[in-house]
C-alpha cells in the first residue's frame, strides 16, 4: 500500500524557515521522481519543486527559487523541502507528490504571519 506522510509544517514568522517531510512507503522509493505542491486558499494547487530518483537534478517554481530546497534520502524513503525567507505568501498546504504512481500525500499546513 503506497503511503506519503508529510510532517513539519506549522506557524512561522516572516523570514523564518521550516522544513518539510515526506515519509513514502510501499514502493520502491530511489527510481521514483518526486515533487512538492502547494495550495493557498481559494487557489489551485501549484508545483513548487521537483526532484528525480538519485536526487541528481531538481528544477523549481520561479516563486521559490533560492529560497527553497528540495532533497531526498533515499535510505529513509524520505523526500525533504526546506523553507527559508518564507512570506506570508507562502502560507498554503504543501503536498508530497509521486511522480510516476500520481499519488498524493494527505498534506501539511505551512502558514506564515507575524
């Protein structure tokens, strides 16, 4: 059974960081691309970054760009994003996505106020 748990979302302030996870289960994690989607209130849900199976290449949405992360371990089936110079902008849930299985984790709130 495939399982994505995301975890690390929260309050933050303006200019603070945050780092999600997203624990996988039930497939074979290391040959499968990943990615993070966000979806703020009254939006469509938006890809803010992607990462292939080796973690050798990323790409990432222009909003995002130099401030967020995307990495993997493969070892603990675990896809991180880390969250720096985030703005209230930024505020939505982010979801886990596997790429080939077009499979959604439940997601995490990330919001971002003073």
């Amino acid at each position: 059974q495939v399982q994505l748990v995301e975890s690390g979302g929260g309050l933050v302030q303006p200019g603070g960081s945050l780092r999600l996870s997203c624990a996988a289960s039930g497939f074979t994690f290391s040959i499968n691309d990943m990615s993070w989607y966000r979806q703020a209130p009254g939006k469509e849900r938006e890809f803010v970054a992607h990462i292939s199976g080796n973690g050798g290449a990323t790409n990432y949405a222009n909003s995002v760009k130099g401030r967020f992360t995307i990495s993997r371990d493969n070892a603990k089936n675990t896809v991180f994003l880390q969250m720096n110079s985030l703005s209230p902008g930024d505020t939505a849930v982010y979801y886990c996505y596997a790429n080939s299985l077009r499979y959604w984790g439940q997601g995490t709130q990330v919001t971002v106020s003073s």
